[in-house]
C-alpha cells in the first residue's frame, strides 16, 4: 500500500542520517502491517513476543531468503536456539514478508502441559477456525474432530447436517490415525485457497501426541506450497521431539536452522535503533562480550543502563552493573515492583504461562481490585500481556518464558507448596463439570500442594482422557503417575486403585503389550501382600490370565 511504501522511504532516510526511530514510529509500522494484510480478516495469530524495549528486526537476513525457499516448495523447518536469541521473532517477520502472504495458523506449546494430548492443536482449531469454515468442512473429517472439540457437535448437529458418530470398538492405533488424517484433511481445504504457514512455537515443551500429529503432517504434506514450522529450544529434553528431529533429517523437504547469536554489525545496529547511539569498537566489543550475542540478553542490558547511557559510554571501559546475568537483569527489574504486584506475579508464574485474574486472586487471597491494580502495574512494567480474548474470560501471559523461571528459581519452596494447593483448589473450582481435558494440570498442582489423594484422582482422570484420545503415550505416563503416589496416599482407596489397575490393564491388553500387564500384574501382587487384600491379589492372579489368552497358552 501507499502508506507501507512511504514507511519504507522514512525509514531509509533515518537510517541514512543515523537518525533514531522513536517507538512511535515502530508502532505505526505494526498498524500498517496489520491494516495492508489481507491476514487481518482473518484470526491474528497471538505472537508470543513483546520486549522490554521497542525495537525494529534486525539481522538474519539469509535465514530470512532460506524461509521464502522453502515455503515456496513446501516441507518443514525447525528452528532451534536458546531462549532469548528471537525465534519466534524471526518467524513472525518471515510471516509478515512472505510472498504470496501466507495465512498463519500458530500454535504455543506450554510449560506444563505436556501431559495434556494434543492442546497446541485443540487451541488452534478452536481459536483459527470460524463456525462458517467448520461447516464447509466435510462431516466426514469435523466428525472426527469433534472428539478435540466437544462444541464442534453443536455446529454439526445444525438442520440440514448429521453428525457421523465414532465406532467406540475402533482399534485404538486406527483410530488415532483416522484423528491425524482428519486433522491433514483440514489443513488440506483451508489451503486450497490460500497458502498456509503452520507454526508450532515452543515445540519443547509439546505432548508426544502433538508432536505425531505434526510428524504425520511432515511425512504428508497436506499442501503443495506452505510450510510447516517448528520453532525449540535445543537444550530441553524432549524424547518425542528428538524423534522428529531425527524424522526431519531423513526427509528431503525438511532441514534444521541453527539460530546463530547476533555478529557485532547486527548488535551495532539494534543498539542504534534503541539508543540512537552508534557505540565505537571498543565498547561494541564490551557489549558483545557481555550479552554474548542474545538479543534479549542485549535489550535487557540497554534497558539497564538506559537512563545512564552517556555515563557509560563516557568510560574508556564501560564498566556494566554487576555480572549481568539474565537473571540478575530480570530479578532487578521485579525488585522494582509494588508488594501487591511481585505477589501477584509470583502466583501467576506458579499458575503457568498464562493465567486468569480470578485464580490468581483467589491463590494468592486478593481482592479483585487489589489484583486489577496489581495486573495494570504488570503491564505497564511489560512483565504481562493480555491474550487476545476468544471469549468472556480475560487471560494474561508472560512477556517471555524467562521471566517466569527467574520467578519460580527464587520462590521460598514452603510458599510455592502453599501456593501449589491453593491454587489447584481455585481451579477446581472453576473446572466445567465433566470435562477433564485439564485434568494432568490440576493434579500436578495438586501433587506439588501435598495434596496426594487429590492429585492421584486427577492423574486417573487424566489417563482417562488421554484414552479416550487415543493417546497412549499420555495416558500410560497418567497412570504411572498416580501409581507412583499410592504409598504416600492417607488410606489404602481400594476401589479407585481397583478401577487405575483395571483401565491400565486393559489399554495394554488393547494394545498386545504384554509386559505391561505383566509389570501391573507385579505391582498388584505386592500391594495385595502389603495391605493383605484380596481382591489386589485376585486381579493380579487375573492379570496373568491375560497374558496367556494373549499368547494362546491355554494349560
């Protein structure tokens, strides 16, 4: 558009006369964007990025020509690095310039939900796709789907449609592909028309089923020209995420970017743009020694020291406050805040990434207003964000995943427990009746309150729900974690134990997994012979029935 041409003309002048772009002249940029895009009438992807500092993109501009490449061809890439170093970012600059523009479906993994089966995905079918596109969506794939999303049924169920009901005796490795075939139909139809550019951020914090989801996309690409793309940190441990890399290396249409730390021309130029200084060698040499290269580590630094730039620079050697670490950098900045406010902070980082006001007050045992004081305060110190609002209930994230484990590093362990069980009550009881799709995040709080009866029943219901997902991987880990609590259980709750072991029994007996049953067959036993029950030491004598029908030895 014109106005994105004259931007463009202003802004090469500036840079020519090494002329400092204000923040309001950046965030003119951004209305433009978002006005020029024909991405606007659509849902806008929630970036996860906002800084401390408003700055322009700097740099990458390699990686930026590799990302237009491949979305012209189609396949996959992954972008891994440390936090900090601007891979969502870079994506969302690469969405913004990528020729034919794209039609963005993002998804963020977060921490603490890898035990909920395919929630990146769930987030985004239900906050990307309009009633309008799901009923133009063939029923034989939003049927399908609708086992992600319980309210798909009442748009499908509108006049003039059917719902096609799933086979509950549908084998559970064929119906878990029926589900990511359903899943690539759709993607399929929403880019007949449009390109599509798929990203999962924070891909190391995601659920085994997600990540097979994608993996089956990979390996089927669901569109000639688009892409898919993976955005982690390479030094989390993540077994499901090492196999797809592992996939995405075999594969011809997929590769792996390594995001580099910033050369000392690109952090020359970050600092131009935010400080309106250009730093001589020696000091630049000063700044890359310190930060190393992070962005985020430099903006936190700049942001620091702003207010005594000119001091700073007037040193032969710029001497920068303490060793500045990121923690240091960001633990500074939360000595700044009100009572009110760190408290506030303190809960939400206990909460998750994001967070409600209601559960935060209640954690914490703060009036509403006191706690919409304390949230303004947040946000105008850029520790917060509100996410962009999918329906009544107002929810904030943090700026960055950092600021969240500085505050959990710091946390006095009695408080984190204290807070732990308050706010697994808060949530309960907000909880929808009957939907346990939340359930693994209840009873991880639950469990860290020493709440152990309580956490043992959400890890069953959450095994359940994983199982009616046809996610294994999920379920099997839900299970084993409320085995794991059954010795430091008040009371021996001989029914819901009952009732783990048996469910537990059967998936695997679903699945032909013999040494599963054989190791609950074990356990049975040895709880039957502690707590002298019979009806432990029956089951597992039935368990090993099992096995042998399984293997057909009959005497």
């Amino acid at each position: 558009s014109e106005g994105m041409e004259h931007y463009a003309y202003l802004e090469s002048l500036f840079r020519q006369e090494n002329i400092p772009i204000s923040a309001q002249f950046l965030d003119l940029n951004r209305q433009l964007q978002t006005k020029s895009s024909p991405e606007s009438s659509d849902h806008q992807p929630a970036w996860n990025i906002r800084t401390s500092m408003l700055a322009p993109f700097v740099g990458r501009k390699k990686i930026l020509e590799d990302l237009q490449r491949a979305y012209q061809g189609g396949g996959g890439i992954v972008v891994v690095g440390e936090p900090g170093l601007g891979k969502t970012r870079l994506i969302q600059e690469f969405a913004a310039r990528a020729q034919p523009r794209p039609r963005v479906l993002l998804t963020t993994c977060r921490t603490g939900e890898s035990a909920l089966p395919y929630q990146p995905l769930i987030d985004l079918l239900r906050e990307s796709i309009s009633d309008e596109e799901w009923l133009k969506i063939p029923l034989t794939w939003s049927s399908q789907v609708s086992l992600l999303l319980p309210e798909l049924e009442q748009i499908l169920e509108k006049p003039g449609s059917s719902k096609i009901a799933l086979d509950p005796d549908t084998a559970p490795a064929a119906a878990r592909s029926r589900l990511m075939e359903a899943i690539r139909q759709i993607f399929f139809i929403l880019g007949k028309d449009r390109n599509l550019l798929f990203c999962l951020d924070d891909a190391h914090w995601a659920d085994e089923a997600t990540l097979a989801a994608v993996a089956y996309l990979l390996e089927r690409p669901p569109f000639d020209k688009g892409l898919v793309v993976i955005m982690a940190r390479h030094e989390e441990h993540n077994p499901a995420l090492e196999r797809l890399f592992n996939q995405l290396q075999r594969g011809r249409q997929s590769r792996l970017i390594r995001l580099p730390y910033f050369s000392h021309s690109e952090i020359a130029e970050l600092v131009a743009h935010v400080t309106g200084t250009n730093l001589d060698q020696a000091h630049l040499n000063q700044l890359a020694q310190s930060t190393g290269g992070n962005p985020l580590y430099l903006l936190e630094t700049l942001r620091a020291i702003h207010d005594n730039l000119s001091s700073y620079l007037s040193q032969e050697e710029m001497h920068l406050p303490v060793t500045l670490s990121m923690r240091t950098l960001i633990s500074s900045r939360l000595q700044e805040l009100s009572p009110v406010a760190f408290e506030a902070l303190q809960t939400a980082a206990v909460v998750g990434a994001e967070f409600t006001p209601e559960v935060v007050a209640e954690s914490s045992q703060r009036s509403i207003p006191e706690m919409i004081v304390a949230l303004e305060e947040l946000e105008e110190c850029q520790l917060i964000g509100q996410l962009p609002r999918v329906s009544r209930e107002i929810r904030y994230r943090f700026i960055h995943s950092t600021i969240r484990e500085v505050l959990l590093l710091e946390i006095n362990p009695l408080r984190r427990q204290w807070l732990e069980r308050h706010i697994a009550f808060s949530m309960e009881k907000h909880l929808v009746p009957e939907d346990y799709s939340q359930a693994a995040i209840l009873a991880q709080h639950f469990e860290s309150g020493g709440e152990g009866n309580r956490a043992f029943e959400y890890w069953v219901r959450a095994g359940q729900y994983a199982r009616q997902l046809f996610s294994l991987f999920e379920a099997d880990a839900a299970f084993a974690h409320a085995a794991g609590l059954i010795p430091y259980l008040s009371g021996m709750p001989e029914a819901q134990v009952y009732d783990l072991f048996s469910e537990w029994a059967e998936m695997a007996f679903e699945a032909e997994d013999a040494v599963t049953i054989q190791q609950l067959s074990d356990r049975l036993r040895q709880l039957g012979e502690e707590n002298h029950n019979k009806l432990f030491l029956g089951t597992a004598l039935n368990l090993l029935c099992s096995i042998c029908l399984m293997q057909n030895k009959y005497e």
